[in-house]
C-alpha cells in the first residue's frame, strides 16, 4: 500500500493463499500481483513507504505494471471462488488484516470483501494476547519474523505464525 489511510492511500501489491481449516495451503503457488498506480500516488507516499518499498523493487515493479486495480480485483476474486464457491464463508485472516479489509471495502475491491465472510482472524490479535497473558517463554519462542515487506512472504510468515499459536494454545499440529 502506498500508506495506511483507504481513503487516501492506494494498493500496490496483493498476495493470496487459501488454507483449509488446519492452515494447510491448498494452492502453494497462491495469487500474486503487483497494481499499477499513478507517480503522484508513490510521490505522495511516507519516507517508510519510499524506503521500504524502493528496497524492496516494489516501487519499480508498480511502474512497470499494467494491472488495474480493476483487474487485480476481478483476478483476486476469481482465484477466491475457485477455492471457496460459496459466498460469506472464507475468512480473510493474516496479520493486522483490519487494515486489508478497510481497503478491500474500497473501489473495484468491494466485490472481493463481499465475497468474503465478515469476520476476520487478524493474527497480530493473538500475538497481543500472547504478550499479554502468555509469559515470556511463549512470546519468546514465536517465529520471528524475517521483516521482508513482500506480501508473500508476509502472508507465508502469518500461516506459520498461526500454526504456533494453534499448537501452543489448542495443541493441535493436524
């Protein structure tokens, strides 16, 4: 995302994988696009974003991309109803996905978070939880994070932290 504002900000880069309900990848490949944006959006963007996302190559891949949000959209969901063809059961889950969903509730996105039953699992939820009831052994031992930016890799780091938390607080490894 070019920041944090929906209103004002815009997405760069979405990244999707479906799991069952133990947090298996059905699709390992996954949905990955990058968005084309206009130079006043990356222009307008924070000096974390310039940073960040110019280190990363996404900032020149946003450039040189020739997906609409249009089409990101309508790919988006079309990847989602392969795997999930009843509508308002998939979950949108990752970390701080509060923030994804108030984007996907904006423009050619909305017919994705339509698609998509309306609670969440925001993994980050659970790692406050954690910090705060869990003792220092269990937040110690949390994967840590390799802090890559890359949705793939950030979305891939969200599965396996889930599958932590699901082990460590239900004890179950399916």
């Amino acid at each position: 995302m070019t920041g944090l504002d929906p209103n004002t900000d815009q997405i760069l880069q979405i990244c999707c994988f479906i799991t069952d309900a133990n947090l298996n990848l059905l699709d390992t490949t996954g949905f990955e696009t990058v968005v084309h944006v206009p130079q006043s959006a990356l222009d307008a963007m924070s000096q974390w974003c310039i940073d960040t996302h110019g280190r990363t190559g996404l900032t020149q891949r946003v450039q040189t991309s020739t997906v609409t949000p249009e089409a990101a959209a309508a790919n988006l969901l079309a990847y989602i109803k392969r795997y999930i063809a009843t509508p308002r059961t998939a979950l949108l889950a990752g970390n701080s996905v509060h923030a994804d969903k108030a984007f996907l509730a904006c423009g050619p996105y909305a017919a994705v978070l339509e698609w998509l039953h309306y609670r969440i699992v925001d993994v980050s939820t659970i790692k406050e939880v954690v910090r705060r009831w869990g003792g220092e052994g269990l937040l110690g031992a949390v994967p840590p994070k390799k802090e890559v930016h890359e949705a793939r890799e950030d979305i891939l780091e969200s599965i396996e932290e889930m599958k932590f938390y699901r082990e460590q607080l239900f004890g179950s490894s399916k």
